[in-house]
C-alpha cells in the first residue's frame, strides 16, 4: 500500500522581510524592478523615480515643486534628478513655446534600455523620398482692359471765411487748485546696509590663550574639511576665538558654533567664520566672589575671616572694655 503525501503549507521565515499584501484594485502604480532595486541608485533618487511615475501627464515636477512637498532641501533633490538622468529613467528638455518662451519637458522611463534602443532606431531610419516638384500652369495672356472714359473736373469750392473769436478774460480768475503729492509707496533703491559687526578680542589677552584659539582655527579641517583657512585668515581669526575661550566656551563647543550647518556653495569661509564669531558671541562669565582668608585670632588663637591679621570680634569687644589682654579659650 501506498504511503500518502501529505504537502504541509510553507512556514514563513524566521529572518527578514514578510510581504503582507492585500489585492489593490485603485489607487496604485506599476513600478519596475529596474528603478525600485536599482544598485546604483540612492535612496532618495530611487524614492523621487517612484514618485514621479506615480504622477499624471502634466504634473509639475520641477525642483522647487518638489521642495514644496517633501522635506528634503532643493540641492539634495537636484542630485536625485541629475542621478535619475544619468542612468536613463529621466531626461529633461528645453522646448519654446507661444509668446517666446521656454519651457522644460520631462519624460519618465521605466524601462530605460527599451526606451534608449527606440530612440536609435528612429535615428538612423530610412529618410522618406522627397515629392517631386509639380509642373508649373500655363499662364494664359489676359486682354488689355478699355480705357475708361474721362471724367469732366468738379467745380472747385472757396470755403468761406470764419469768423474771428476774440477771448474776454474773466474780471476776476480762480487759480487752479496745487495737487498735493500723495505718499511715497515705492520703498527707496538703495536701504541702509546694517554695519557689521566688529570682530571680538579678549578682555586680559595671554599668549596660551593666542596659542589655544590658533590650534583651533588649524585644526578645522580635520573635522569640516570646507573651512580650510589661509595663514593670514587663520592669523585674523585668532583674536576672535580667544575672546570665546575666555568666556568659558570650551574648543568643541566653539567649533560646532561656527562650522555648523555651513551654506552650499561656501565660497568664503574666513568671512563665515568672522561673521559667526562676532553675532554668536557667547556672555562673559560671571565675576568670581572675593573669597576672604582665615586669620588667627591673636589673643584666643580662634580661627576668623578677615583681609588683615589681629582679633576676632569678641576678643576686640573685651578689650574695649578691659586693659588686660582677653583670657577667653585659655
């Protein structure tokens, strides 16, 4: 006798992803392996790629479209589209359209390798004849038109003369009113520019202070390589950074203040650098509470606070009232 097979169901596995999918029947979008696990591509690009094929015909999906939708900035989803580019699932033209103007074509691929293999076809087909020129008609001499009869001259008109107007001034003339300018709306071409401000120094300036504040200007690039400084910017800066470390800001708070979050392009990080010392300077320190000695008292030999050597208090108060020395503690 035969032994049944009996097919259990595939167990899930115990590691990794589990697909729980339910049947869509609206609002989905095919999206191609190609784009969805491509190797080379980033995260964000592959994200934006999803995003636009998502999109219906017409749909804006210019740069600054974008960055009003998600959180990501204008320069990281330029390099996501440039990355788009490069690997064929976009392409971007400059077409001219009515009045003069241009405006950007964009055209979405799933399929990259298909779409670039039809674009090379439709270039290098055959060209279709060109239609053969048609003859030219007969022109047929057309017959010399009558002379029309001559017509007799009109009679010429003398306009009669006008009569003469004289003007009588009014015996007493109201002066037209002045308009008065109404108020300026159009704000004035060039506004004040705000002074800027001048770059901090340390209050009690030491040499181990100088030497601190330049180990630090030349160590930037270690941690933001953007901020590499010429010797003369570094040799500027320094007053600026001592001024911090006298403060009580210590070197790693001071190099996050002003390399934090720097703008792209940098074009002049020495100016960057003197423009955050002097707007971010942190307040000075607190002053320090005078602390006064112990002296010993020179009769009782008791412990006391004070700026000079002698008595405490109370042996002061005995001799106020005593001529022999005070006895107290003995």
């Amino acid at each position: 006798m035969d032994t049944q097979q009996v097919s259990a169901p595939p167990r899930a596995p115990s590691a990794g992803v589990v697909h729980i999918n339910i049947r869509l029947t609206d609002g989905y979008t095919v999206i191609s392996n190609r784009l969805s696990q491509h190797r080379g591509l980033s995260l964000l690009a592959i994200g934006l790629g999803t995003h636009i094929q998502s999109l219906p015909e017409g749909w804006r999906v210019g740069i600054k479209a974008l960055a009003a939708i998600f959180p990501e900035s204008e320069a990281r989803i330029a390099a996501a589209l440039r990355e788009l580019e490069q690997h064929g699932f976009l392409r971007r033209t400059r077409e001219r359209v009515g009045g003069g103007k241009l405006a950007t074509r964009t055209e979405s691929y799933n399929h990259p390798e298909a779409a670039t293999r039809g674009r090379m076809r439709e270039r290098v087909a055959v060209p279709a004849p060109e239609p053969e020129p048609e003859p030219e008609p007969v022109r047929v001499p057309e017959p010399e038109p009558e002379p029309e009869p001559e017509q007799e001259p009109e009679p010429v008109r003398v306009p009669e003369p006008e009569p003469v107007r004289v003007s009588v001034p009014d015996p007493d003339p109201v002066p037209a009113p002045v308009p008065v300018p109404g108020p300026r709306l159009v704000p004035t071409p060039a506004a004040p520019r705000k002074p800027r401000l001048p770059l901090p120094a340390p209050q009690q300036p030491t040499e181990a202070l100088y030497a601190a504040a330049a180990d630090l200007l030349a160590g930037l690039p270690r941690t933001a390589p953007l901020f590499l400084l010429s010797e003369e910017d570094a040799r500027g800066l320094v007053p600026g950074v001592a001024a911090w470390l006298e403060r009580g800001a210590r070197p790693d708070a001071v190099r996050a203040a002003i390399t934090d979050d720097p703008p792209v392009p940098l074009r002049h990080p020495a100016k960057l650098l003197r423009h955050r010392l002097a707007a971010l300077l942190p307040p000075p320190l607190p002053a320090a509470v005078p602390v006064v000695p112990l002296q010993n008292c020179d009769d009782c030999d008791r412990a006391f606070r004070s700026s000079v050597p002698g008595c405490c208090r109370e042996c002061r108060d005995a001799r106020a009232y005593a001529d022999e020395p005070c006895l107290i503690g003995a």
